[in-house]
C-alpha cells in the first residue's frame, strides 16, 4: 500500500509541475505582448530637463531663468541660495574647476 501512496503522491507532483509548466508558458506567452505598453524608461515630457549642479554645494536642481544664477567664463551656474551665490562669486574659480560638468555653456 506504501507503494501506491508514493504512486499517486508522485502522480500528484508531475501534476503539480505541469501545471506550473503550462502557467509558466502562459505568463510567457502573455508577457510580449504587454511589454510594449509599458515604456521602457520615462517619456520625455515627465524626464526634467535643464537639470544643473549647484558648484558650491553639488545639490541638484532645475536650471531655469528664475532660478539663481551667475555667469562665469561664458557658463551659467545655477544655485541653490543666495548663500552658494555669493560664495561661488567671491572664488568662481575654485567651484568653477572643481566640477567642469557644472553649469551650462550657455
Ligand atoms: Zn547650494
């Protein structure tokens, strides 16, 4: 009788694995055709642009005309306060070479 248990118990678990086969095979099966609806990476209307640096304090932030700002070298540096501001304009070649990825060459 022993054997018959192990039998069906073994009966029971090629099913059991078939049956995870199959919704395995469908998840797969399903998924090319969902992906397309999710974009791969954020369209760019929701992506920020015209991110820059702050050079004093490196805190990222958005570079836009009511943003603080200084001109440097034919560059625009972008601040976060008055506070980086006037440090970057009392050594803007310190901050300025510090980080040549800063500011826009604008
Ligand atoms: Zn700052």
């Amino acid at each position: 009788m022993v054997l018959l248990w192990v039998a069906i118990r073994l009966t029971a678990l090629v099913a059991a694995a078939y049956g995870l086969f199959l919704a395995a095979h469908a998840f797969i099966r399903w998924l090319p055709r969902e992906r397309p609806s999710i974009p791969a990476e954020p369209t760019p209307v929701e992506r920020p642009t015209g991110m820059a640096v702050d050079p004093v304090c490196q805190m990222p932030l958005l570079a836009r005309p009511e943003t603080r700002h200084l001109k440097h070298e034919g560059r625009t540096y972008y601040f976060c306060s008055s506070s980086c501001a006037e440090r970057f304009s009392r050594a803007p070649h310190r901050y300025a070479k510090r980080d040549p990825g800063a500011g826009f060459p604008r």
